[in-house]
C-alpha cells in the first residue's frame, strides 16, 4: 500500500512509518514539524519506500500519485503543547482534517485518523467505552484540545455516510515510550527525565488521578490492525485503543522512582484546570474487533522507556 501519515515526523506517527515500512508499504510523510522532528524519521531518509515532505496539513494536501491509506495523526497531543498553541491545535483538528479527508476521498483511498481519549473529557463513566459521550468542558483550557477531536470524529462520520469514506476513529488513550521529547511536559516524559536528573518528581494535585499507560509497541500494533481490519459496518465506529492497567499519578511516580533507582523527592503542584480525574479504556471493542489486547506489561514498557531517556540526556 502507498500510505500517507500526517504527523509522521511526531512520536506515534515516526514509529507508524517504521512499523508500515517493516511490512513492505511506501509510506509518505507530512510534517511541519511544530511538535514532530527529523531526528524521529532520519534512519528512514535513505529508504526508497520513503518521502518525506516538510507540510502544514491545514493547507492543500497535493501528492500526485495514487494513495491507498491516509493515517491523520498532525496535532499537538500534549497538554503542554495544545496549550501553548491553542488555535493551531484548533486548526489542525478541523481544516487538517478535512484536507486529509478530502485527499482520501479524492483517492478512494481508506482513512484513520488518531482521535483521543479526551473525547471523552473529565468521564463520569470508568472504563469508558465508546459509546459513552463524555463530560467536555468546551470553553475550558483543554477545550482546544478536547472539540477539535471531537469536532474531528463528527466529520469523519459525515464523510462516511455522505460521501462513503472508508473511515476508521482511534481513540488513542496515554502512550509512552522512545521518541517523546523529554520536555513535552507529559506525565511519564516528565518523571523519567526527573529521576534521571536527580530533580524532583512534580506531582500535580494529590496525584489520586488515573491514568492507563499503553507502551508504544503495543499501540501501533493496535492502530495498524485498525487499519487493515476488512471494511464492516461496524468498523467505522470509534475504537479504543489503551492499556486498561489503571494507576495513580502517585503510583507512577512510584514506579519511576523505583525502576530508575532514583533518590529525588516527589512535590506536589497545583492540578491544572479540567486535569481528568479517572481515565481507563473498555477495550472489548478492540479485542472482538481485531483481535489486540497490549501485551507490554508497565515494568518492561518504563525500562525501555528509561535506556531511551538514559541515551539522550547528555543532549537535553
Ligand atoms: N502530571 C503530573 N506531573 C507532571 C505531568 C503530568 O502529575 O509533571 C499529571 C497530570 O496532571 C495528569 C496526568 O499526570 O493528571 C497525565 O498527564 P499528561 O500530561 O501526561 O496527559 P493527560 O492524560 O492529562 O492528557
């Protein structure tokens, strides 16, 4: 298959482009590397199955060439960054949608798009399966964030029954692993690099909120079954793909501290507004759809996770 990744320089997106390059498709990168990088995709550069162009999706996509797949992963993911770049991230989620949209209907070509669990904003329901929908504050800081996927989802679906997209949804719960920036301001990113530097653990709130952490690996694994699963009625209704092991925010503190021998101090700092108090994915629908379950427990996942960070630190 010839697949289009927006994104594809960002952490998800660079370990999508090796997974489908792995399994012998050509793989197309867009990028305006706001949050993404090249250093996430330069062992790919040389690779004739390999292009990739430097493109801010919310303008016109043009390739030129027949496409098989568009996987819709451009966006600023963490809170950090859709905080800091608030109507960007507004923009990407619906004018980078609907570009990405148009090139796969144009194509004929089948769809992705990496949705999230923030759809489901601060849950009144935990698990949260699908069909639940959600508690978002609209006008609240991670709104930004929260409507543009929403709004996103909502698109995608009028371009399946309207103009009969083959459309898939991903709502992508917390993921770690090599390739997230170590100042991207995420939970797991942020502990490590603490331990690491002898600094001290930020714990936001009484750390009591939870979390479910999927490792890299397993995710992709989940996304690109998502895309390759037979076309069905079924299908094109979101899919959660997540780790269900929950955990505090204290208790992945803990964990860090523990694995990374660290001896830093844990503070506790203000919770950030609408921060979700519970968060766990249902993931039946995964499981009886494409047959995935994640299979790296968090011990192993965090102990890749740290030889990454160990690796970088002397450049951070
Ligand atoms: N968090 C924390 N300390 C940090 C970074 C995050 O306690 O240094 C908390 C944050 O308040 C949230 C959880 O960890 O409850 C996960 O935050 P993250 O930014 O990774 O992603 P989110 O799940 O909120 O999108």
């Amino acid at each position: 298959m010839r697949i289009v990744i927006t994104g594809g320089a960002g952490f998800l997106g660079s370990h999508l482009c090796d997974n489908l390059l792995k399994k012998g498709n050509e793989v197309i990168c867009l990028d305006n590397l706001s949050t993404g990088s090249v250093e996430n995709i330069s062992h790919l550069l040389g690779n004739d199955r390999f292009r990739f162009y430097k493109h801010d999706v919310t303008e016109y996509i043009f390739i030129g060439q027949p496409i098989d797949a568009v996987m819709h992963f451009a966006s600023p993911a963490s809170p950090r960054d859709y905080l800091e770049m608030p109507i960007q991230t507004l923009k990407v989620g619906a004018l980078g949608t609907h570009k990405a949209l148009g090139l796969a209907k144009h194509e004929r070509a089948r769809f992705l798009m990496a949705s999230t669990s923030e759809t489901y904003g601060d849950p009144l329901v935990n698990p949260q399966p699908e069909t639940y929908w959600g508690n978002v504050n609209p006008i609240g800081l991670r709104g930004v964030y929260d409507e543009a996927k929403r709004f996103a989802e909502a698109l995608i679906m009028a371009y399946h029954r309207y103009h009969g997209v083959d459309t898939r949804i991903a709502r992508i719960f917390n993921t770690y692993g090599p390739r997230m920036r170590p100042h991207d301001g995420r939970v797991v990113s942020n502990f490590i690099v603490q331990a690491l530097r002898g600094e001290s653990l930020t714990v936001y709130g009484k750390g009591d909120q939870t979390r479910s952490f999927c490792y890299v690996e397993d995710e992709i694994d989940g996304l690109v079954r998502l895309l390759m699963a037979p076309d069905s009625e079924d299908i094109h209704y979101p899919v959660n793909i997540g780790n269900p092991h929950e955990l505090t925010v204290l208790e992945i503190a803990e964990t860090i501290l523990k694995l990374t021998r660290s001896s830093s101090k844990i503070v506790l700092e203000p919770l950030p507004e609408d921060d979700p108090k519970v968060r766990r994915p249902d993931i039946t629908r995964a499981k009886e759809l494409l047959d995935w379950t994640p299979k790296i427990q968090l011990e192993e996942g965090l102990y890749r996770t740290i030889d990454y960070f160990r690796s970088k630190l002397g450049s951070i």
